[in-house]
C-alpha cells in the first residue's frame, strides 16, 4: 500500500493504492492523524488505487471520521472501487460516510 | 483438487494467504466476487488469529488448506494459539451513528458474511481448527455451454 498527501488549501487529499490489511492499515491511519495534527480537519481519501480492505482498513478509516468530525470535520471518500464499496456496505458504513466519484467532487463539497 | 500452504502468524504474511486462496479460487474457476469473499473471510480468520490467537507475539503459524469440490471450496485453518469461541462473540453494530459506532469488531462479521458454513473446533493438541466453506457460483457462459 502507498499513500501520498497533496494539500489544496484547507483540505488534505490522502491518495492510496494497493491492499489495506493488517499489516498496512496502521500506514493509513498514521497519514490521516497526521494530517489532522497539521489542523487539517478537512480529509478526502482519493480510494481509485484501492482494490482491496479489510476490516483493519474500516478501523482506520471511523477513528479517522469521528476524530475529524469531533473538530468540525470530515472525512469524504472518492473513487472508491465496487469491491471496496462492498465490504463498506457490509459494515453499513455507506450510512456514515460520505462517499463521491471523483477527487474533485468530493473536494467541492467542503465549500 | 486439494492445495496447501503453511504462513507465519505476522500480519505480513496476510498478503501470502490471500494469494494463496485467490490462486486456489482460480483453480476452481471462481468468479471474482466468490473468491472477494474468500480472501475477506481467510484475511480476517488470520488476522484473529494473529492478534488474539496468538496475541501478536509472532512466532506461532498458520497451516492454510483449501480443498475444491464440486462448485465448493473448503478453507481450513489450524493453529496452535489460544482457542475462543465464536459463538459467544456479541453481534456487530452496523447500524448506529458515527459517534456511537464502536471501533472494531467487524472481523467476524466479514467472515460470518462471507462464506456458507463455519465450523470451529478448539483443540490444545492438534491445533484449533477452523473450516470456512463457500458455495461457488457457476459463471453464466458454463451454464450456457450446459443448457
């Protein structure tokens, strides 16, 4: 898994490829906390590269939306792949977050 | 046809394991959906049993076997931790707000999901043994060439 961050402004955007597992979800929730350490509440998780999550990737990802939305944040997913959708679904974490198609999207919806 | 394949209990190795099961998905003309499911259950099955069975400590393994017969595949898992039962796991919250949502606890859920059947057998001896069975669905074209 590879994570890069690109700051726009305001809002970070946290690029992912690859598998969430065990052994990298730790790698993903560490970008996110410390994007929000930055004060960058405001976090878009570009998830085109991502083709596959367990659970441990959903761990990462709730703590990462009530630690943003805790400060008056969030955090928005873009791109994310159908089987990836899937194992949200199953969680019932499309009612928690909010999903977009593409980076741009989900970017425009924090102004 | 029967495959098998013996991982380290490092969550590392998670990558082989679901190598392993998408190669014996493979092998038993799955479709890319059924084989998701497989490797989702076998991960979070592991991944139990690296962090609780064996507490993370790291030197304790995984025997993976995977047996297809018609249009089922087999998933065992045997291994030498602490045993449990998953009987007695509460149900998963999927249904409260984010600020209610509790923070893990998914794993099983993603298993019971997952796959058909689930069967577990603690045993200190011989090594727990957990059994996951997924029905495979027949891809549309073979029921066509059939028809």
């Amino acid at each position: 898994m590879d994570v890069r961050v690109e700051r726009r402004e305001a809002i970070a955007v946290i690029g992912v490829t690859g598998s969430v597992d065990g052994a990298t979800a730790p790698g993903l929730a560490a970008a996110f906390r410390e994007e929000i350490g930055a004060g960058f509440i405001r976090i878009v998780g570009d998830f085109a590269g991502v083709d596959y999550t367990s659970s441990a990737g959903l761990r990462a990802l709730l703590e990462t939306v009530k630690e943003t939305r805790q400060r008056g944040g969030d955090l928005r997913l873009a791109a994310v792949q159908p089987d990836v959708r899937r194992v949200l679904e199953l969680a019932g974490f499309t009612g928690i977050l909010k999903l977009f198609g593409a980076v741009d999207e989900a970017v425009a919806s924090f102004s | 046809m029967r495959s098998g394949i013996t991982i380290a209990a490092r969550v590392e190795e998670l990558k082989a394991a679901r190598a392993f099961i998408e190669k014996a998905c493979a092998a038993a003309g799955a479709l890319d959906r059924d084989a998701f499911d497989l490797k989702l259950a076998v991960d979070e099955a592991c991944t139990n049993i690296i962090q609780h069975g064996y507490g993370g400590r790291g030197d304790g393994v995984i025997e993976l076997a995977c047996e297809i017969d018609t249009n089922t595949l087999r998933v065992t898992l045997v291994d030498r931790g602490r045993a449990f039962s998953p009987r007695d796991l509460p149900e998963t919250d999927t249904t409260s707000g984010w600020a209610e949502r509790p923070i893990g606890g998914l794993g099983w859920h993603f298993i019971r999901s997952s796959v058909d059947a689930i069967d577990y057998r603690a045993d200190p001896v011989n090594g727990n043994r957990l059994t996951l069975v997924k029905r495979l669905a027949v891809p549309q074209t073979k029921e066509k060439e059939i028809g």
